[in-house]
C-alpha cells in the first residue's frame, strides 16, 4: 500500500482506502423553537433555522471526513409552512456527494407539534463543505458509496448539482 503527501503535506488517500454510504454520515437533531428565536407574530426567525442547518450539516460533514470542515455554501432556502414557539425542529442531515475535498450535505427541517404529534417537512437545503487539514487547506476526502435506491437518487442528484453550481461559477468569475 502506497501513500504519497499531497501539495498540502498531507496523506493522500490510496487506492484501498473505501468510502463510507450516507447512512454513515447521518446526523439527526432536535430542537425546540424558543420565545427568543421568533418574531413578534410567534414564527421562528429564518436565520435561526439556518444556523441549526449549518450546525447539523457540519457535524454530517464532519462524520464523513474525520476533519475540521468549513462552509463552503448554501442553496437556496424556502419556507413552505411556518414554525412556531414551542415547536420541535427535527433536523436530518448526510453527505449526498463528495468530491476530491468538497461534500455536498443535504439537510432536511421538519416541524413537530408536541401535543398533537403531528409533523410536516418545512424545509430543505443543500449545503457544500470542504474538508481541512492541520494548516487549514483543503484536504482529500473519501468517496460517498450510496447504497439504498434512494441515496443513489440523491447521489445523482448531487452531482448534478455539484457540475451546475460549478457552470454557474465559472461563468460568474
């Protein structure tokens, strides 16, 4: 087995080194929606539910990779019902995609009413993370095997996405 330090001084991974599936990446979070995190009208302010975004998708990032991560960017965000005080915000996060050092998470919020039990999806994002080493620079990350039908759809759809948001970026440069 053969490992060669990368323009960082890291090690690179060889060719024997395996991926991880989604499932391995998952992170789930709760969290209740308190007075202080909404508006007068009684509806979670949308930056607090973009901060837990971000924090349960780092920590997915994080399980992916085994290393410091940074955000790197956020799609768009798009409320289809409000939460309210005194809500649970269940949050669902994996690693869909990865590339040589950047991982496309995908992020779903539900909200859960606690006395009634019922819940809905209010939201979902896609949030790209890369992956640092000890002097802060990009570092190599391990490929995503998507197992179940459903993290194959969701790794295609990733790398769909992966290939517009890097159109879009050379095209805006």
């Amino acid at each position: 087995m053969e490992i060669s330090a990368n323009l960082y001084g890291d090690k690179e991974m060889d060719s024997e080194t395996k991926g991880k599936s989604p499932s391995q990446s998952s992170v789930e979070s709760r969290y209740l929606v308190m007075p202080s995190q909404a508006n007068p009208y009684g509806t979670a302010f949308g930056g607090a539910i973009m901060a837990w975004i971000d924090m349960v998708a780092s920590m997915s990032a994080q399980r992916h990779c085994g290393k410091e991560t940074v955000t790197a960017g956020m799609d768009s965000l798009s409320f289809i019902e409000p939460i309210r005080i005194g809500d649970q915000v269940v949050l669902k996060a994996c690693v869909n995609y990865a590339g040589t050092t950047s991982m496309e998470v995908g992020v779903q919020v539900s909200r859960e009413d606690p006395t009634t039990g019922s819940s809905s999806i209010v939201t979902s994002a896609h949030l790209t993370f890369v992956a640092l080493n000890k002097n802060k620079k990009p570092a190599a990350v391990p490929p995503v095997i998507p197992v179940t039908e459903e993290e194959k759809h969701r790794y295609a759809s990733a790398k769909t996405r992966v290939m517009v948001r890097k159109e879009l970026r050379r095209k805006n440069v």
